[in-house]
C-alpha cells in the first residue's frame, strides 16, 4: 500500500480493521469480520474463531466482552484453553505473541509483580 492509501485508511475503523483481520481465523472475506471480531476485551481478544471458542453468545453480541465480568471469564476461558503447562514460558506462550520485545516486555512485567510480594 502507498503512504496515501494508508493516510486514507487510517481515519476509517471500519475499512481498517477488515483490511487487517478480514479473511483470517474465521473472519469471512468481504465481509465486515475484521471489523466486527476486532480486539476487545481485557486483552483484546480478536477474530470470530477465538470469540465463538469462548463460550459466551460473543459471536452474536461481540461488544458483551467488554463486560467486566464476561471479560474476565473469557481471560480465563482463553487461557485455560490454550495453556499447555507447566511455568511461566507455557503461560506466556498461550496468550498472544512473543517477539523478543514483547516476551521481554512480559518477563519484567512479571518480575515486577513478584517482587511487589502481593501474590506471595
């Protein structure tokens, strides 16, 4: 895409969304998928594969995720989903990427957290 299109694109949710996660993970093409099944959520759950594994109806209400309660059930339905224990790397390898920027990003986070002594 040239730096026009793009700058023409960006003011626009809905074409930019389609254009990033339409046709992908159950996002039908040519439709507005990308845009209907985009990240939402406390971790920002994305595609209509992963919101009809969640259980709840998100497929047909995606905007019920941002629900602080259903948000919360769907964190832990998504990753008592895809975790395959034990430790800290299998955690972090079912929730979402980890280039070295953000697995970095996610061990300091981490180390913050048990050095706070909260969940001690």
């Amino acid at each position: 895409m040239s730096d026009d299109e793009l700058d023409d694109l960006k003011p626009d949710p809905v074409r930019f969304f389609d254009l990033v996660y339409g046709g992908r993970f159950g996002n039908a093409p040519d439709t507005h998928d990308g845009f209907t099944y985009r990240g939402r959520g406390p971790f920002q759950l994305t595609f209509k594969d992963n919101y009809k594994r969640i259980g709840e109806d998100l497929v047909g209400n995606p905007d019920l995720i941002n629900d602080i309660t259903i948000g919360a059930q769907t964190v832990v339905a998504y990753i008592d989903d895809r975790y395959d224990g034990p430790g800290w790397q299998a955690m972090k390898d079912c929730v979402g990427f980890n280039t070295p920027g953000i697995a970095a990003r996610k061990n300091a986070l981490r180390e913050q957290l048990l050095a706070s002594g909260e969940f001690a």
